[in-house]
C-alpha cells in the first residue's frame, strides 16, 4: 500500500514526490516514457554530447525558495541565455534591443533615442488582450511581422490576434543594449544535466518508479491512498467535455563533424523554413568536444502534448475539468499538463513546493493496524517524520 501513486517523473511529480517521502510518505512515481525527468530529460548522445532530448531546457527563476530547494540536488553552472533571430537575411539579438535596432536598420542611436524611435513606431491600444496588442502596441506593426507574426502563425497555427497577450508578452522589448534571453535573479544550468538531478531528487528509500507503465494499466493493480496526476487533465477524466488543445513539435537532432555550427545557442528563423528555432547545446552545457549536436524545432499538431494552448475558450474548458478535478478529495493534479497551464519549469517547481506543503498539513490518517505494521517499515509515524524533517532542515 502506498501513501501516493504519482503519475509522471517531469518536474512535478519528482518534486512531489522527493517532497513527500522526505516527510515519510512512502510513495510511487509511474511514467509511462522509458526515463525520469519528463521534458526536462537529458542524455547524453552516440557521439557523447549531452542533449536534450524534448528541445532547450535553460533553467531560470526569481525565486530564491526554488533555486535553494533545487540545489539540494545539483551543482550549478552559470549560463545566460542569448538568442539571435535571422530576419531580413540577417541575425540580430532577440528579444529586440538597441542594437537590434541599429543593425536592422543601420543605425546608430543611443539608448535614449530608442525610447523615443519605438514610441513614433508602436501603434497605441487602448486594452491589450492579445499577443499581437501586445507587440504592435509596443514596437508598431512592422517589427511585429517581422519578429512574431509568423514565427507565432508557425509556432501556434493561430495568428497572434488569436492568442492571449501573455504568450508573446513573454519575450521583452527592451531599450538598453541588454541581449539575455531572461534577466531572472537566478540563471544556470545543473552541472551534470537534468537527468542526474533527478536521479538525485529520487533517491530516497521511500519512493519507488515504474518506468514504460500508463497509468491505466496498472490503476486498478496498485494499492495506494491519494493520486496526483500530472498528465493531461483532460486525458485523466476520459475526455469527458472533449479534448482541451496542445501544440507539439517534432525535435530533428543532428550532429555536426566541427566544433561550432551556429553562432549563438538559439537562432529563431521566424520567416523562414518549417522549424522556429535552432539550438546548439553545448552553448547551454559549456561541454568540449570536437563535433557539435543541434536540434530544430517543428510545431505539429499531431504528438505528445507539449504546449497548453492560452485563447479564453480553451481556459473555459479548462475550468470545467478543473472543477470535477476539486470535487475529488483524493486526486491532486499538479504540472504543466495536469493543470493546463503554460509554466516553466521554476513555475512547475514551486507549484509542487505548494501542494506538497499542502499535503504534508493533511496527512492520511492511517488505521491503527496498519500504523503498528508500517512503522517498522519506514512509512509515517510521527517519530520518522519528526526525524526525517530534522534531517530536511539540514539540508535546507
Ligand atoms: P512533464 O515534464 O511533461 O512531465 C509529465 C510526465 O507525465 C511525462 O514524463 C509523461 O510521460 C508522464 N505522463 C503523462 N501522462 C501519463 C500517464 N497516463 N501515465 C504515465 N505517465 C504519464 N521551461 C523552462 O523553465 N525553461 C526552458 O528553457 C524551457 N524550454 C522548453 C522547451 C520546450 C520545447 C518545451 C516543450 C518546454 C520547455 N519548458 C521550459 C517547460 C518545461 O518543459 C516544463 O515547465 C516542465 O518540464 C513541466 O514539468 P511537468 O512535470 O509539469 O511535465
Ligand atoms: N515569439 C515570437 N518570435 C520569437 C520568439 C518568440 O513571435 O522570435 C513568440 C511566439 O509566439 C512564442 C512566444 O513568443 O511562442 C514565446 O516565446 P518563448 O521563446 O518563450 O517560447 P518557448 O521557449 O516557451 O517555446
């Protein structure tokens, strides 16, 4: 009998469950994929360059609460994030800053100048609600088909004026000369790859995994008292009010007999070609070697559920499943999927730390029998939890 059986080994249900066995629950991680780590998994390839497998995971937070709490886990190497975009047959830093500017259009004004160039280009909007409100009404229409407009028709298959403005409010428009992708407090990548921190964060004598498993065959065989899903909510509930909508890609990874292949990590090709991006990841990794690995991105409709899909309706839906999902006491879903939202991985993190805590406050209260049984085993007693919380704070 298990405490919990987690559905899913991405951040999630890992942090869920290093969480709770930590407090002494004894506990089941299942994925039905053939490696912990969710989308976050990384290996390292025929050619020994560490690559991630479901596209560029660069690590990146505000919270100190989710850095510290991950650290437990890894070491860290510094990275900051830079992308160059390829448009009007030239790279340019992305997101747009001064210098962006400048070499677009052959410029040369100052910080300052920007400020005031921008503000003669954007096109006021009197409420933003869509990604593309949130461009135009910053960088004019121009700049706005030319860095998003058709990368996002490419990414999405919906125009901007479809989607919510907080997808392309993601990437900044900046009047310095800043070129990071991200200006988070905290940015590094694990030392030694995601993967080894994971195998880290579950190493615990209290949680076992069963890997290549769907949750639906084996639900009726396992014995467990609560359930935290981190799949597809929709999936979880037999589709019942329909399909809630992702976006996939197909990742095509290569490897490259020279050092070098691109000159940035990232290069966005909004314009051109079936893929968004390229990344080449020993930019992310700092790791040496004579040949260089790459992926590209192509969106597709079709294919594991990558992306929630942010339009109101879809949010409507959403809430719908939401509803049911409150309604049962012992099901808690968690995750970029379980909870249809578009997070990252920090976001993931720390929504986990929540209904961990959460949990831990509204322990299952056991029957007396099985407290006498299980105590010799390691499981919850207020002895073992009390030493194990020692033991936390710790590592804390
Ligand atoms: P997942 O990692 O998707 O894990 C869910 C797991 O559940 C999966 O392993 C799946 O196999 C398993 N599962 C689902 N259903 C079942 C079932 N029925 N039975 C058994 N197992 C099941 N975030 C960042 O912070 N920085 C980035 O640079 C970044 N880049 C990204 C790039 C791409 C291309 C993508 C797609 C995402 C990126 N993210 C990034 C987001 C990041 O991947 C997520 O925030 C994070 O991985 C979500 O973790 P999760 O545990 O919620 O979900
Ligand atoms: N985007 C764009 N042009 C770019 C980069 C991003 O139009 O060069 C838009 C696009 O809609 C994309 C969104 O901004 O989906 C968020 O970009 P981000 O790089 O955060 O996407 P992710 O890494 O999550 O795929």
């Amino acid at each position: 009998m298990f405490d919990y059986m987690i559905i899913g080994a991405g951040f999630a249900g890992s942090v869920l469950a290093e969480r709770l066995a930590s407090h002494g629950s004894k506990v089941l991680v299942v994925d039905r994929r053939n490696h912990i780590g969710g989308n976050a998994y990384d290996f390292y390839n025929d050619a020994g360059i560490l690559v991630h497998k479901y596209g560029p995971h660069i690590f990146h937070t505000n919270s100190e609460k989710v850095f510290q709490y991950l650290s437990r886990f890894t070491e860290w190497r510094p990275y900051e994030h830079r992308v160059q975009t390829s448009v009007d047959g030239q790279l340019v830093p992305m997101p747009i800053n001064v210098d962006t500017l400048n070499k677009l259009f052959g410029l040369n004004l100052t910080c300052q100048q920007v400020e005031g160039f921008l503000q003669s280009l954007a096109e006021p909007r009197e409420k933003i609600v869509t990604s593309e409100d949130v461009v135009v009404s910053k960088v004019g229409r121009d700049l706005y088909e030319k860095f998003f407009r058709n990368y996002t028709r490419k990414q999405w298959d919906l125009d901007p004026s479809e989607l919510d403005a907080s997808v392309a409010a993601r990437v900044p428009v900046r009047t310095t000369r800043d070129d990071r992708y991200f200006t988070d407090k905290f940015q590094a990548m694990p030392l030694h790859g995601y993967t080894r921190m994971f195998e880290k964060m579950l190493d615990h004598p209290n949680i076992r995994i069963m890997l290549n498993t769907d949750y639906n065959d084996i639900k009726d065989e396992i014995s467990f008292r609560k359930l935290i899903f981190t799949g597809p909510v929709d999936e979880y509930f037999d589709y019942c009010y329909g399909k809630l909508p992702y976006r996939s890609l197909n990742f095509v990874h290569q490897t490259h007999d020279r050092e070098v292949y691109q000159p940035a990590a990232v290069v966005n090709y909004p314009n051109e070609h079936a893929y968004t991006r390229i990344t080449e990841f020993k930019y992310l990794t700092g790791q040496e070697h004579a040949k260089t690995s790459i992926v590209f991105e192509c969106p597709t409709a079709e294919g594991d559920p990558y992306y929630p899909i942010p339009q109101p309706q879809n949010a409507e839906l959403y809430a719908k499943y939401k509803a049911l999902a409150e309604a049962l006491p012992d099901v808690h879903f968690a995750g970029r999927l379980g909870t249809y939202k578009y997070y990252n991985m920090d976001q993931v993190v720390a929504q986990s730390l929540t209904l961990a805590e959460k949990l831990r406050q509204s322990k299952p209260v056991r029957p007396a029998t099985s407290v006498v049984h299980l105590t010799s085993t390691l499981l919850s007693t207020s002895e073992t939890v009390q030493a194990l919380e020692e033991n936390d704070g710790a590592a804390a």
